[in-house]
C-alpha cells in the first residue's frame, strides 16, 4: 500500500505538472511488467509448447503469493522511474541546488482540502471491493477468480471515466497554479458534468 499510494502521488504531481504522457506509459509498462512477473512467480518450472515448439519456463511455483509479489514488485519497479523523473529530471519538480524545501501551513491546509474527498472516495470504493469479495470468498476459489475476471471485463465501462478523472487532475492543478479562479471553476464543472455523461452512458450499456 506505501508503494501504491507513492505511485499514485508521484504520477498526479507530474500530470499537474502538465506532463500526460509519462505516467500513462509507466502505468502500461507495469501493467505488462505485473504480467510477466505472474506469470514467473504463480507458476511451477514447466514445458511449454507454442506453434509445435517445445521450451522449458521458468517459474517459482508460488501460487497466491506469487501474484501478490509479482504486483508489489512491477508497483516497486515503476514507482522508482517515477520518483527518478519527479526528483532529478522534471523541468518544473526536480529538486535544484541550494533550494530548500519548506511546508508552509497554507499549502498543507490545501492540499488536506483537495485530499479529504479523493480520501473517502478510495475509502468507500476499497470498502466495497473487501465487502464484495467476502460474499464470494465463501463460494470457492474458482469463483473468487471468476469474479475477478468480471470486474476486469466490467472495468473496460468506467475506464473513459478515469481517463477523464485524470485530465480533470491535470486542468485543474495548473489552473489553481496559475492563480485562475474563474477557469478552474469552469473546468470542474466542465469534467464533472462530462464524467457523468459518459458514466451514465457506460452503466447504461453495461445494465443492457
């Protein structure tokens, strides 16, 4: 969970920093990374045969623990090349020399103002995945993993919703940086009523 909370951290300051594209490539590349790792650390050393070749692969047979590890360490891995852009290579975040870091009272104030509802909100949405799950758990483990495999089908209606969560991130960060008031008003209005609009249409097509 440090990790994970670091990640999200590090790539929400360098997307309020304007920059899109690294975090959403870094979160690709661990998507893939969490894969791979699985797929060495669940399974036993086996053969495996793809278009009439055979070949040996490697595993640690570590099963539920496997998985787990295998999510920590591409987290681990990814939220390292973060921090290594956010603190030596951003034009705008990199640590310069000589320059001190200070937490001033009015800054933490805000950024507890900005953090309470985004809180909750993880709070209630992490309190219903532990809540769902220990109404299947009962059932077994394959229905444990079939329950995972439909919230990860199900996922694909909400993800225009995230991407839009995120550019909102970006707007409005730079707009409360540049001391705009009125713009970054508008913009939230703005990306709140769009992220209704497509999340009704995705629950919509998800009822049907």
């Amino acid at each position: 969970l440090p990790v994970l909370q670091l990640n999200h951290t590090a790539g929400g300051m360098i997307q309020c920093s304007g920059n899109m594209k690294l975090p959403s490539i870094l979160h690709i590349a661990m998507c893939f990374l969490d894969v791979i790792l699985n797929l060495l650390l669940i399974f036993p050393t086996r053969s495996v045969t793809v278009w009439g070749m055979t070949f040996t692969m490697a595993g640690a047979g570590l099963g539920v623990l496997g998985a787990a590890l295998g999510t920590a360490f591409s987290e681990l891995i990814i939220v390292c090349f973060m921090l290594y852009y956010l603190l030596f290579v951003s034009p705008a975040l990199r640590l310069r020399k000589g320059e001190k870091l200070r937490f001033r009272a009015k800054e933490l104030k805000r950024a507890v103002k900005i953090a309470l509802p985004v809180g909750f909100e993880q709070v209630v949405m992490c309190g219903a995945q532990i809540m769902s799950t220990k109404i299947v758990a009962p059932l077994g483990t394959i229905a444990i993993a079939a329950n995972s495999f439909s919230v990860t089908a199900e996922s694909l209606c909400y993800m225009p919703g995230y991407g839009i969560g995120t550019a909102a991130t970006t707007l409005i960060g730079q707009s409360i940086g540049a001391g705009r008031k009125d713009l970054t008003k508008r913009l939230g209005w703005l990306t709140t009523g769009l992220g209704m609009l497509v999340m009704t249409g995705s629950g919509i097509l998800l009822f049907v």
